[in-house]
C-alpha cells in the first residue's frame, strides 16, 4: 500500500481544494459499498466542517446497515433534484455506469474513483485503483491512516462492514 502513498496525498490535496464534494458508490449498496462511503464521509465531516459533504447513492441502503452511526445522513437520489458539485468521488464501482443515476446525472467538475476491482478501466480524472485489496474499505481505512486523520469509532465500524 506504501507506493499509493503520493496518490493518497494527492487526493488529500485535492479534497482539500474544494468546497461541495459528492460521494456515491455503486446500485444496491452491499457492506463495502456503505462501508467505505460512510467511512470516508465521516472522516470527512469531521476532519472538514467547513465544506459541504454529502453521499448520495442511487438506491437505499440495506436494513442491515442502518445501525451504523451516521448512516441516516446517506441520500437517496432524487430525480426531481438538480445535482452539482465540484468533486465527486467514486467508490467501490467498478465501472461509472454501475453507480446508475448518480454518475450519469451529477455533475462535476472533478471526479476521483476509488476502487478495488481488477476490471476498473480508471474512468476517474484522478483513479485510485488498488486490485489486490480484499476491499475498497480496506483502501479508505490505508487512506485514512496514511494521512493522519484520527479514526472514530463511527468510522472504524463502517470500514469493519466494508471488510466483513
């Protein structure tokens, strides 16, 4: 995970140089899905209190991973909703298509794709693509490690969802 290191940092960099960021993640959110998306959207509120951060999926998430704390804060795309922002990020999708409405109809002028599978053609403008993690969870935890933000324990439990 070390040589992904100046591409944390660069997704670091690029976090920090914008205000509204979007993220999303693939139809019918499975544990990775949720986990990673939540982990990473916790981390950022509270690292980032300043900017407007939200996750917004295609579909609801599944009854079984409501118990997570902030998971109340994760949006259902609404059609009737013009979405715009400056960054959005992807995660756990392999393709852009598999995010469904949320990539086809929110625009951006930046996007970042983070992602584990080994059929991920890299459609981000900055694409963090690890294909030998078990989990795109495993990805935000190294992340999150690697760049100093402290871990709540919010987080810890969404990225566990992500792993298991």
């Amino acid at each position: 995970m070390k040589e992904f290191i100046e591409k944390f940092k660069e997704i670091k960099a690029i976090i920090e140089e914008n205000q509204n960021i979007i993220l999303t993640a693939h139809v019918n959110p499975d544990g990775d899905a949720v986990g990673s998306g939540l982990g990473l959207f916790l981390t950022l509120k509270e690292n980032y209190k300043d900017k407007n951060i939200r996750f917004v999926l295609q579909d609801s998430i599944p009854y079984t991973t409501k118990f997570l704390k902030g998971s109340e804060e994760i949006e259902t795309y609404n059609s009737e909703e013009k979405y715009s922002t400056d960054l959005l990020i992807f995660l756990d999708s392999a393709t852009r298509e598999r995010t469904g409405e949320t990539g086809r109809n929110i625009e951006a002028k930046l996007s970042i794709n983070i992602d584990h599978h080994m059929s991920n053609p890299s459609y981000g403008d900055v694409n963090c693509v690890i294909t030998y993690s078990s989990s795109t969870s495993e990805i935000v935890y190294h992340f999150i490690k690697y760049m100093g933000y402290p871990i709540s324990l919010a987080t810890a439990e969404a990225l566990y969802l992500g792993l298991v």
